[in-house]
C-alpha cells in the first residue's frame, strides 16, 4: 500500500503540475490527527464547562415540565473571572534584574 501514489491537480498553479501524495503518509497523518483529537477531548470538556459558567448558559434540563420554571444561574463564576481581569489589568510588572557580572559600572 505504501508504493502507491495518488495524483492531486494543483489548480492555483498555472502550469498544472501534479503533486503526488503517499497512501501511508496520508493514513499516518489521519491516525495522527484522530489521536490528538481524543487527546484533548478532557481539555476541550473543560473548556466548554468554562465558557458556559462565564457565559451564565443554562446548561440543565429543558421541556414542558420545565417551560413555567424561573431559571437563576449564579453569577459567581463570571465574577469572580472579571474581577482577575481588573486586578491584573491595574497591576504594574516590577522587574528586578541583578546584574552578575564583575564589571558593574
């Protein structure tokens, strides 16, 4: 499987030349990209999770049974994130080199 090519037009070229693409490179690069896919899957669960405490989504059960519910999703995250924002924001780095070498002028 690995000596056969596939032939791909490159249609932005003008002089039409051919690329030719290996079948294992291209299974390769698909295992590859499957594996970083279920890699991140906690990572990006998380994310989610994230932008929807930020974002005060309702994210719970949903129907007739709850239609006439008053829904009330705490703001306490989205605070608590805004309020980082503008502690660091207001801070300025204080840098302090020490300068090592003998010569100190």
């Amino acid at each position: 499987m690995a000596d056969k090519t596939i032939k791909v037009s490159k249609r932005s070229s003008p002089t039409k030349s051919l690329l030719t693409l290996d079948d294992q490179l291209i299974s390769d690069a698909k295992d590859h990209a499957q594996q970083m896919k279920s890699d991140d899957g906690k990572r990006d669960q998380m994310f989610d999770e994230i932008d929807q405490m930020y974002l005060m989504t309702w994210s719970g059960k949903s129907g007739k049974n709850w239609s006439k519910s008053d829904i009330k999703v705490s703001p306490d995250a989205r605070n608590a994130a805004l309020g980082a924002t503008r502690l660091l924001v207001a801070t300025d780095p204080i840098f302090n080199v020490v300068n090592s070498s003998s010569k100190q002028e």
